[in-house]
C-alpha cells in the first residue's frame, strides 16, 4: 500500500467553493475508472473553514503512478493552485489499518 496525506488551504470563501466543485468533478471519475486506488477521502476541517484535507490509499505505487497518469487528474493538479493559499503533502507507507483489505 501507498497513500498520501495532503493538506489544502483555499484562499477565501469563493476559492473554497470552487475548489470543493472541482474535487466533486474529479472524484467521481477517480472513483468510477482506477481500481488501484483504494481510498480517495476528503475532509473539510471542523473550525477552518478554508482547509481541506485529503487522504489516498492506493493499492501500490503503481497505482498512484497511473492515478496520476490520468488527464482528469493531471486537469486537477492544473487548475487547483488558482484556489490555493498553501498545499503541504506527507507521503505515507502503510503499515496497518482496519477496512483495508491487505496481506501484510
């Protein structure tokens, strides 16, 4: 397993709106075309309003290689920064978890 942490900080309250759009676009494809990727969530931050949190658990790094090969993904990787104040990513190796289906 392979995963990342990514935290967004929108830049005001219009960005946030825009941003939530287009990662209701993108999810909808990530979900119905990459069986590699196994966890694609994001939070919105209880008392910030601004920030976004993502976390993705994908099969291996081969799938997030071809997660990101996709041009949905790479048309939001383009568009995102406009909405952005700041992104900080953690790149996480699994180690264990419950609801994950893995041999370890």
């Amino acid at each position: 397993m392979f995963g990342l942490m990514v935290r967004f900080t929108c830049k005001d309250e219009a960005s946030a709106a825009a941003f939530d759009g287009l990662v209701a676009r993108t999810g909808e494809l990530i979900r119905a075309n990459e069986p590699g990727t196994v966890i694609y969530t994001v939070h919105r931050v209880d008392g910030r309003p601004l920030e976004r949190v993502f976390y993705e658990l994908y099969r291996d790094k081969g799938a997030f290689e071809e997660h990101e090969s996709q041009d949905y993904v790479r048309a939001f990787l383009s568009e995102r920064d406009q909405y952005l104040s700041a992104t900080e990513v953690d790149r996480l190796d699994f180690v264990s978890g419950k609801g994950v289906d893995v041999e370890h």
